[in-house]
C-alpha cells in the first residue's frame, strides 16, 4: 500500500469521525433546547396579586381618548408602561406595533407613563404611536407597584390580573400574553405545574 493511500484512507477516517461527532452534538443541543424553559416575563410579587381583580381606573388619554383599564372590557387588555427615555422601551415598540396591527380583534393594548404630556405626545408623534391609548397617570403606576421599565400587566375580559412582570425582549412581551391563552401567569410556573402533576401522578401509580 502507497504512502498517498495510506494518506487517503485516514483522511476519509477522519471526515468519518466528525461526521459522528457532529451527529452527536447535534442529538445533544436538541436535547438542551427541549430542556430548558423559555424565558418569560420576570414576575414580581408587588402590586396586585395574579387571580385578582385590578382596581378600576377611568382615565383620559394624552391625545383627549378615555381609557378604562380594570374594567370589565370586550377584549383581554394589555397595560405597557413605557418612558420616552427608556432604551428598551423603544426597543420593544416595533413589535408592539405589530402586534397591534395582528391582534386588534384579540386583546388591547394601552400604553401608560407619566410625566409632562407635551414630552409624551412628542413622543408619540415620533414614533407613531396614534393608534395606541396613552395614559399619564401616577396612580396607576403606584398601584400596579411600577419600580422599572418596561413593565406589563395582562389582564383578562373581566378585569382580572393574569399576568405581569418586567418585560426587556419579545419571548418576555408574548409569555403575557401565552399566560392569557393557557390560563397560567408564567411559562415556569405552566412547566413546574405539568412537573408537580406528573410527580404526583407516577405516586399514584
């Protein structure tokens, strides 16, 4: 046997080898991506507690629109609270405008802040946010115990909290909304529960 197809032979050895290894590793980064929970909003045990009804507010908006937020609404309603001065606040209206081009008929969503109006409605007109209610209201930041933006609140037909917590990128913004749909107030707790379930059920067994 010749030197060259000696060389030739472990050569294809070797492409065969990392094939393998790659198979494997692909095998093993499925596995972890099943594994690991998706991120959702980081919830916060101030404010009103998930399961409760919100307090009622009935307020104007900054462009003389009112919004009701705690009521009892035709749609489930989602409370932003943003700043004009936030990064990621701005960061995330692309995809809340998107959002409301998709799911008009399926949920509302009301931007809230406070500060001075002229500030604000610069701030809409800057990056067009005319379709969306816009709030100034302290009260309901404090009330909803607001310490840092972004910030959601879900809450469903009747009025009744679902979902909050901090909210710094889209999977955070659409785990509110997840939470609504599958009647769970965080993806986590949604996991553990189907975890505690199966626990108790092999128990049983």
């Amino acid at each position: 046997m010749s030197a060259l197809t000696f060389s030739v032979i472990l050569l294809w050895l070797a492409v065969l080898a990392l094939a393998v290894m790659l198979w494997a590793l692909s095998r093993q980064v499925g596995v972890l991506f099943e594994r690991v929970a998706p991120m959702g909003a980081l919830v916060t045990d101030s404010g009103p507690a998930i399961g409760s009804l919100s307090p009622m507010f009935e307020l104007s908006g900054i462009q003389s629109e009112r919004v009701e937020i705690g009521t009892p609404n035709a749609l489930p309603t989602l409370v932003f609270f943003l700043s004009p001065t936030c990064p990621v606040c701005k960061k995330l209206l692309p995809i809340l405008k998107a959002l409301q081009r998709a799911e008009s008929r399926t949920v509302r969503i009301v931007l809230a802040s406070d500060g001075e109006a002229a500030t604000h409605l610069k701030f809409v007109r800057e990056h067009q946010l005319e379709d969306f209610p816009y709030v100034l209201s302290q009260e309901l930041g404090m009330t909803y115990r607001v310490s840092r933006l972004p910030y959601g609140v879900m809450l469903d037909r009747r009025g009744t909290v679902v979902a909050k917590g901090l909210v710094n990128s889209r999977e955070q913004l659409d785990s509110l909304l997840n939470a609504h749909d599958m009647g769970q107030h965080s993806i986590q707790h949604y996991l553990g529960g189907d975890r505690e379930l199966a626990a108790s059920s092999s128990s049983v067994a």
